[in-house]
C-alpha cells in the first residue's frame, strides 16, 4: 500500500462528525491520520493536534472546515505541500481550488469515507469528481 500520509483538518473529539470517523476509518485501512483541530483532545488513541505543527510528506490534506473557516489555512495547507486536498461536502472552495492549482496540487470534490468504503482513496492521482475551472 502506498504511503498515504493524510492530515483531516477539522478534526473533534465527537463520534458523530465526519471528521472523527475519518480519521477512525483512515487508520482502520492502514493509513496514517494526522487529525488537526482547535480544541485537544483524543480520537481513539490518537491526539488532535492544535495549531499548525511543521509537517513533512503529506499525501493528502481531507477538509471538514466550511470555506470562510478555511481562509485561516491557506497558507498552512499550501506549506504542507499536499499532493491532493480532497473538498469534502460542504467544503468545495473555488478560492482555494484555484490557490491549490498554482501550486500543482490535485483538488478532488468527494467523500473520504465513501472514497475509504468503495476502495479509491489509494488511486491517485485521481478518486472521485475532480474539479475543473
């Protein structure tokens, strides 16, 4: 399996968001899940990373943040230097659609946990409706 270092910007420590069975499900099918929220805490055994830790080989940055949340992370998200940042429902971003194309980076407008469940979160460079403008 290749290595698919995935950062789910958004995380909470509720069951009930998408964003904590993300990262639950991610790490059930052997990925490494790097939840990053404002507010510590645990998804399991793993600890919600506050802030913007430095971070390096970063596969794949999953959104769960509404866009006007997102703006605070542009930069960030651009630093982590993602080869795909996946627009969950809810997040689709042209502003920052079009910020991750000048840095060549694949945006993709799907599901992480329909991705995981049908088995394409692996097949990049391309997994579900890939936004062109």
């Amino acid at each position: 399996m290749p290595d698919i270092t995935t950062v789910v910007l958004g995380a909470s420590t509720n069951p009930a968001r998408y964003a904590f069975l993300a990262t639950q499900r991610l790490q059930e099918h052997g990925f490494t899940a790097i939840p990053i929220g404002i507010k510590e805490g645990k998804i399991g055994e793993t600890d919600i990373v506050v802030g913007r830790p430095a971070l390096e080989n970063i596969h794949t940055v999953t959104l769960y943040l509404n866009p006007m949340r997102q703006k605070e992370y542009y930069d960030y998200i651009l630093e982590l230097q993602p080869k795909r940042i996946i627009f969950n429902p809810g997040t689709e971003n042209n502003e920052l659609i079009e910020l991750a194309k000048t840095h060549n980076i694949e945006t993709i407008e799907a599901c992480t946990l329909v991705m995981l469940s049908i088995g394409n979160y692996a097949n990049s460079p391309v997994n579900g409706k890939q936004k062109e403008k």
